[in-house]
C-alpha cells in the first residue's frame, strides 16, 4: 500500500477504536514512527498530512531532522529510543519530544542542555510495565519520584508516561496498569497529559485503556 494510503487505514484504525471506546477521535494523537525508513517516505507521509514523527536511534533521527530542515518548523520530532547520557547533548538541542526518560542523570542533563531560546523540551517517563528484565524503562513503583523530580527541571516539561506492554494474552492487562498508573500520578497533582501507549499491534488495545498517543511506524510504512 501506499504511505499515504496506509497512512489514512491507520487514521481509520484510531477513530474506530476511539468509537468502541466512547472517546472523541482527537483524544488520540498519531505519532508516526519512521525509524529505518528514509528522509524520502518521512516527506510522503507528511505531504499526507502527518505532522508528529518518532525515531529510535539518535544519529539516525538528526540525519533525518537536518535533511528535511525545511520542513522543521512544522513538524515535530520525538526521541523514542533508547538514550544513554552521553548522548544528550543534540537531543535536547533538536528534538521536540523525548519518551524514553527512565533515570534522573538523563533528565538532569537534557534540561541543562536545553537550549534557553527553545520550549521545554517535553518528556514522558519510560515504565518497564512488564517488569521483564530484558527491557529498558524504570519499574512501576519507581515513577512517582523521578515524575516529580523531573517535573521540577526547569528545561524540560513533563507531559506522561511512555510504554512497550510485552505482546501477547496478558497485553491489555499492561495497558490498564499504565492507564492506572498515570491516573495515579495525575492525582498526586502531576499535570500529565500524555500517555504514549499502542504501536501498529496493539493500538486497539492501548485506545480501550486510554491511551493518548499510539507510536505508529509499520503499519504505515511496511515491514522493517
Ligand atoms: C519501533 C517502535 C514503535 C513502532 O512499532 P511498529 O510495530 O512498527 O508500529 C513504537 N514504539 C517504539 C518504542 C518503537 O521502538
């Protein structure tokens, strides 16, 4: 299929699941995910009207961000990979969006790189929900200390909690837990409003448990 064909069954996708759900079609923001794929079919899809783009690897995603710097103003670009401390310096420098914070030294190093004439740089907290040790993202129990840590930095803007729920039987039970636990720091007076959850997948699953932002990159693009 075409980007932009497959591009609108996705859009479809969400407002279905948004129906079944009995939420309104835009409490669900697509991210478009073009990890692996080229400068090229990032153009595609936003000449079909995508806007908001994820890339896993640091140098990949400034490649892309420098190539189609003349798109820059319009879109917005957002680090979902995973990101050691050494290599913050250019994501705070041009990225939008960061969703794999899970260690306070990172977050400390992304608000002081930020630059003073940008917006915050805005972050959501990356919840290891399966609690396998495999993945990246800090426990559950964790997240009420470093959101409230982070949410006092002064370079960055906490939006929400981000998550990978492993696939399979016991995958909406992981979106619920999500869903809970950032219902949980909301009414600890942390002001989230993101929850970054459902891929090409699961995006049905994550919509029923309330997600706010589905991270979309194969079913749009094709196999990697
Ligand atoms: C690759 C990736 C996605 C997109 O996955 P698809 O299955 O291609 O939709 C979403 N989130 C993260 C963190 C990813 O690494």
């Amino acid at each position: 299929m075409a980007i932009p064909d497959s591009l609108q069954a996705v859009k479809t996708r969400i407002a279905a699941a948004c129906v079944a759900a009995g939420r309104p079609p835009e409490a669900v923001q697509l991210l478009v995910v073009s990890k692996t794929f080229p400068a090229a079919a990032v153009r595609e899809a936003f000449d079909a009207g995508a806007r908001a783009f994820g890339e896993n690897y640091v140098q990949e995603g400034l490649a892309k961000i420098e190539e189609l710097g003349d798109l820059r103003s319009q879109m917005q670009w957002h680090l979902i990979g995973p990101l050691q401390s050494n290599k913050t310096k250019p994501v705070a420098e041009r990225f939008d969006w960061v969703h794999s914070v899970d260690r306070l030294k990172v977050a400390q190093r992304l608000s002081e790189q930020r630059p003073a004439g940008l917006a915050p740089l805005n972050i959501c907290l990356q919840i290891n929900i399966s609690a396998e040790a495999s993945k990246s993202g800090l426990l559950p129990a964790d997240a009420a200390a470093l959101a409230h840590q982070v949410a006092a930095l002064p370079g960055l803007s906490l939006r929400g909690l981000m998550a990978v729920p492993e696939p399979g039987p016991g995958a909406l039970a992981q979106h619920q837990a999500m869903a809970a636990l950032w219902a949980r720091l909301q009414a600890e007076g942390l002001p989230l409003d993101t929850l970054s959850l459902g891929m090409s997948a699961d995006l049905e699953d994550a919509i029923a448990a309330g997600s706010t932002m589905v991270r979309v990159g194969s079913a749009i693009f094709g196999a990697r």
